[in-house]
C-alpha cells in the first residue's frame, strides 16, 4: 500500500507543512513568525492572523518541493491540539476543506505525541519501549512509548515548561524572544558560575517555577550592587540558567531509566536543539551505556514533518477522524 500523506502544523507561533510518502519526508517547509519577538512572547491574535496569511503558499511550497501533485495526495495530516485555539483552527479548518475538496481521509494528530514520532523520521529508530523527554515551550514530560501509537505519559510539569524557563530567564536578562536559542548561543561563551537551588518534586514530574524566582532574586541582589551586573556577566549567568535546568531534566530522564528499567532514551521538542541538552545526554549515555536518539534541528522545532510521521502510523491502522473534529486546545494525551 502507497501513501501520500500531506501534513499541516499551526499549533503556535509557525506555520509548517509537510509531504511524506510511504514514511519518507519529502519535503518539510517551516515558516517562523518574526512578529512575536518585540512582544516578548507568542500573540494569540497576531499568531492566527498570519497563519492565514501563510498557510496558502507554505503549503504550495511543500507540495512543489515534494514533486506531488494534489491530486496524488492519499490523506491530510493536522495538529488537532494542544496548542492556541486560534491557531489551531487556521490548521484545522484548511485541512478539513482540502480533505473534503479532494475526496480523501483526514487524519487528526496530537502535538505532542508527534513530537516523540520525529524519532521515525531518520534511523536509527529507538527500540520499542523507550522513553522520550519531550521538551517544548508549552510542556515538558516523560513519555513512556510502548509502540507507534501506544504512549503515555509518566512525568510532567506541575508548573512551568523548560521552554519556558528559558524564554522567560530571558525575558528577565532583556532578550528576545524566544529566548532559549540565544541563552543556549550565550551560554557557549560563559561557566556556570552561579548555583541556583533545585526544585525539590518526588517522583517524575518536574517544576521550573522555583527556579525563575530564585533567579528573580538573584538578579535584583546583585544589580543592587552593580548596575552593570548582567551586561557584565551575561554569558555566565545564561551558562548557570542553562545548567539548571539541564541538571533537573536529566536527573528525572536518570530517575525513569532506572525505574521502568530502560536504556532506549530520547529527546524531543524545542529544548532538544539546546546544545548543553544534547552534549548531556551523549555524556550520560556513554556513561550510563544507553542508546539515545536526538533528532536533527528541523525536526526538533514545530514541523510538519513529525506530524505527517505519526499521521502515517494512523494512516496504516484507517484510523481517521472525520469532518465534525474541531481544533482542541487542551487536547488530552
Ligand atoms: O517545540 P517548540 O518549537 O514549540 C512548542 O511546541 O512549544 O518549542 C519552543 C521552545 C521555546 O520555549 C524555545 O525557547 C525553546 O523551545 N528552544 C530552545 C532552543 N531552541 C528552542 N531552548 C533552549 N535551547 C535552544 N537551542
Ligand atoms: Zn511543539
């Protein structure tokens, strides 16, 4: 059997989509929203508006890239949830006419889940079960994955996600947004020089929020003192944030390895293209003697390409939605 799977993401700030056939990605376009960085963080509104603008000719520019024409298009992949209603049902809708105007199947997918199937876009795929630290700007979480389309989740976040640990350290320093690839650029330059208290959770989950407070204080006791302190010290300090948050992530992806008693471990989602995150986990792996799967750039941000992955793991069992499905913020895992 023969599938062409054309996928579509607009879950927050980026509209992506995809062409995959038989569960190759041809073709992976992502257009990024500039519009946001002066604000300081995503804009529902702005976010919406210009998927619409977009999703036409990212779209177009998928299917010209893959060589296929619509008319060879099996099924139409979308991002059901979570994420920004807004922006979801710019994806969702565009994909339920298409789907309808071509007389094909529409097949829903969930975010994050889709993050954790990047690891079938290039082999070596991870051996089932294994677990994925998904790590994104919206969630954080352990995934336990069981098979293609059996996963769940077995840590989260009770507060922030890392992402948005990052962005908003970041915010805090005066960057932009979003301010993980520039704390991860900085961080290079700079030692961890600062230690900043961990969050303390028993079990899997994680908690980022004590860690911004503290790093709050830090910088208002020290910029009592020195006014110049961050431009200063930037680097150093952005290298400390970055070890924190690495030091909690990896403790807890230690903690699951150690109580499901698997050493298949990969990452998934924004923070995964963090360059500390990454060397990290090779350390650990070499130390610990797991295999670990880290996926290449492209496919660690918001991508069509994750989507229209897991889609075709749908697309081999019929499972397909129908066209009643409405875009699902807070869709459940
Ligand atoms: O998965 P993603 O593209 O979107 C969501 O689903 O949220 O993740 C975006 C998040 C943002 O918080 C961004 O700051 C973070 O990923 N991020 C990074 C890096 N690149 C993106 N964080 C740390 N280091 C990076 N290199
Ligand atoms: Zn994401």
């Amino acid at each position: 059997m023969s599938a062409t799977i054309l996928a579509i993401e607009s879950s927050c700030d980026d509209t992506s989509a995809a062409v995959i056939r038989n569960g190759v990605v041809l073709s992976n376009i992502i257009s990024s929203q500039k519009v946001h960085a002066q604000y300081g963080g995503v804009v529902p509104e702005l976010a919406s508006r210009q998927h619409q603008l977009n999703i036409i000719a990212v779209v177009d520019i998928a299917l010209k890239e893959s060589r296929i024409l619509k008319s060879q298009v099996d099924a139409i992949a979308v991002t059901r949830g979570p994420g920004l209603l807004g922006s979801l049902i710019v994806g969702v809708s565009f994909a339920k006419s298409l789907a309808l105007s071509l007389g094909i199947p529409l097949i829903d997918v969930h975010h994050m889940k889709a993050h954790v199937m990047a690891h079938f876009i290039q082999k070596p795929y991870p051996v089932f079960p294994f677990l994925c630290l998904t790590v994104s700007g919206g969630h954080t979480q352990i995934v336990l994955v069981n098979d293609y389309l059996d996963m769940e989740v077995v840590g989260s976040t009770r507060d922030d996600a890392a992402g948005e640990a990052f962005d908003k350290t970041g915010k805090m320093l005066g960057l932009d947004y979003p301010s993980g690839p520039i704390i991860d650029k900085l961080a290079r330059k700079g030692q961890p020089r600062f230690e900043f208290p961990k969050s303390k959770i028993p079990g899997l989950d994680f908690s980022f929020s004590g860690l911004k407070t503290a790093i709050l204080y830090f910088l208002r006791d020290e910029l009592s003192k020195d006014p110049e302190f961050v431009q200063r010290e930037m680097a150093n300090i952005c290298a400390s944030v970055q070890k924190s948050i690495i030091d909690m992530l990896m403790e807890k992806i230690i903690r699951a390895s150690e109580i499901y008693n698997i050493r298949e471990i990969a990452i998934a989602g924004g923070v995964s293209a963090n360059s500390g995150l990454r060397k990290r986990l090779v350390e650990e792996a070499e130390k610990r003697h797991w295999n670990r799967y880290i996926p290449e750039l492209q496919y660690c941000m918001d991508n069509a390409g994750m989507i229209g992955i897991a889609a075709y793991y749908k697309y081999l069992v019929g499972s397909f939605a129908d066209q009643t499905i409405s875009a699902q913020p807070r869709m459940p895992f």
